[in-house]
C-alpha cells in the first residue's frame, strides 16, 4: 500500500522522502508540469538515460482510453446527443492531460526504479 500512496503522492521510488515534481502544471495556463532532475533527499536521479520516459507515453494513453471510456459510459446516462459526448470527453482530457503526465511518469518510474529503497 506504501508504494501505491507514494506513486499518488508523487515520492521519490528510492527513498520516498523527496517529491519528483518540482511544478504540477496547469492545463489552463498552457503549463506542463516540471520534473525535478534528481530527488532533493537522496539525490536519485530520475531519468535515467535519454529517452527513459518515451514508454510512459503508452501508459498516459491507457489512461487517458480508461477515462474517455468511464466518461462515455457515466454520459450515456445522461444525454444521447452524441455532439454533447464527444465534447464533453474532449474537455475533460484537456483538462486532465497533466495529471495523465504526471501519473504515467510515476507508473514507468515505479516500474523500473520502484522497491530499491535503502534509507
């Protein structure tokens, strides 16, 4: 439960400790979100290579299929116009676009750096 609470909180994999996102970004504002280079209580380094959060695009967009599919079926309770639908899914994935990055970061560094902690 511990590794599942940090990867919500957005905690280092190492130590658990540190935060791996210095900003959270704001859709709104046109921000994405900015990654820390490495952790500010065990110095990990997160990206591990270049290209090391290419994989976390797939799991963005598993997510971001889970919620349109929820959205679709939680609308079709309340409208059947299909212009309605389609633009109310296109909202809510805008305005769900950074957290999608934010978690799907956190699942592939879970993933791959996850359960090495030391301290």
């Amino acid at each position: 439960m511990s590794t599942f609470i940090d990867i919500i909180t957005e905690k280092c994999p190492v130590c658990g400790k540190g935060h791996v996102f210095a900003k959270k970004g704001n859709p709104l504002l046109f921000q994405m979100p900015k990654m820390e280079t490495n952790c500010t209580v065990c110095g990990h380094k997160f990206e591990r290579e270049p290209g090391y959060f290419f994989g976390s695009m797939f799991v963005s967009y598993a997510i971001a299929v889970a919620e349109m599919i929820a959205v679709f079926v939680i609308m079709q309770f309340f409208t059947t116009d299909f212009a309605t639908l389609v633009t109310t899914i296109a909202i809510l994935s805008v305005l769900f676009s950074t957290f999608n990055f934010r978690k799907s970061r956190m699942l592939w560094i879970y993933m791959f750096d996850g359960g090495k902690r030391s301290l």
